[in-house]
C-alpha cells in the first residue's frame, strides 16, 4: 500500500479524463455483506468510505477522452488473496460480451506490481505490466475493445463474474464499486467477491482494485519512458 500512496500523489494533479460507471450515482439497494474486512482496508489507506452505503452504480465504464488520444488507466491491487485473474471486457454495440482482456493474469504478479491499460484509437487496448521498480514485465494488446462501453471481470476456478452483474452465471453482484476520498477524489475502488452465488455472509475482499485515470496524450508523443515515470 506504500506504493499505493506514491502513486496518488505523484499523479493527482494531472486527471485531466476519466474512466467512470456509464451511469453515476449510488446503488439501489445497496448490497448487505461481512463488511469489517473491506471497512478495515478502506480506514488502513485513508479513505473516508462507508461501505454499506456508498455503493456506486458500476456495471459499464466508459472513458470520456478525445477519439484521437490514448486514455491510459493506471490499476494497483490492494490486495488478492486468492490470486485471480483481473481485467477487462470489451462490450459489442449491441451489449454482448467480447474476449477477455486480463490486465493482471494469475499468478503472473507480485505483490507491489501495478498495470497501465490505454485505450488506443481503432479499439485497441495495450496492457503494460510493472513490477514494484517500474520495470515493464510484460507487455499485451488487444483488439476490439470499445472505450465508450466496457466492464471489468474477475477470474478463477469458480467462475468469471463482471462488474455488470447479468452476465454472470449467478446472476449476483459480484464487484463494489466505490468513489476514491481524500487524496484519492476523482478515482475509483472495486471490490471483489470470487464465490458463486455469494450470500450475505460473502465479505467482498477476494480482490482490492484502485484505477486511476491519467490525462489523455496524443498517440504521436506517447511514450512508455514518460508514463513510467509519473510512477516514480
């Protein structure tokens, strides 16, 4: 969570665009679980969140960056117990599920890695993955990603579920969405629960993850040195 911290003061001066919930505004109803884990990791990092009532709406995302920029999302996982799969789905026009696109695959992460997701003009996507010293570890890009409408997923052994929850098998909610407070006003927090069929007694700590949204820059001038180093 160190990491965590440099990050956000590092780059709270520059979110210029934003990834954002296609719809705004909190949940209804707000979903009852064994919130004191997810409560406890909140206090641990600073933020002023009540989870059992500041539940945002998050099933679809969309960007609002220029067609001619890349929208870059930086993810940090504050935590991952059970080693899952994160990332992102690209969602077609008529709302139906395209591939995968993981963003931090399993088991292939330490704990202090982080990862840049851009969204490219022609619906790309380019996943950059960091280690804790800003070295790139790998790098992936993927196609047919629409940044006007996409949703985010977790992966493991029971299942994958996502942020919209009529895709998944269950039917259930399955991710938290929660505004960034403080220093991290203008981010976002999702919270994870990787059981099928989650009851009341599902805690929602299975997966911690903070995106922060960094300024659209144009493709011409894009390069790898320069958003490192807004993580140094």
């Amino acid at each position: 969570m160190k990491r965590l911290h440099s990050v956000v003061l590092a780059t709270a001066a520059c979110l210029l665009a934003y990834s954002t919930p296609a719809h705004a505004g909190l949940c209804v109803p707000q979903t009852t679980f064994a919130y004191s884990a997810l409560q406890n990791q909140f206090n641990a990092v600073g933020e002023s969140i009540d989870v059992l009532t500041q539940q945002h709406e998050g099933l679809v995302w969309t960007t609002n960056a220029s067609w001619n920029s890349t929208m870059t999302i930086m993810f940090q996982l504050a935590g991952n117990p059970n080693q899952d799969e994160f990332g992102i789905v690209g969602l077609n026009a008529s709302r139906t599920l395209r591939g995968l696109c993981p963003v931090f695959p399993s088991n292939d992460f330490n704990t202090g890695y982080f990862a840049v997701a851009s969204f490219r003009p022609g619906d790309l996507l380019t996943v950059n993955l960091f280690d804790a010293a800003a070295t790139v570890i790998k790098t992936t890009t993927y196609t047919g990603v629409d940044r006007t409408r996409f949703v985010y997923y977790v992966k493991n052994p029971n299942g994958t579920f996502f942020s919209h929850m009529g895709f998944n098998p269950d039917g259930k909610v399955h991710s938290l969405v929660y505004a960034g407070t403080n220093l991290n006003v203008g981010n976002w927090w999702i919270a994870w629960e990787d059981s099928m069929d989650p009851s009341d007694s599902a805690d929602f700590s299975d997966g911690l993850m903070f995106m922060e949204s960094l300024n659209p820059t144009p493709v011409s001038h894009a390069t790898w040195a320069s958003v490192k180093a807004r993580f140094r």
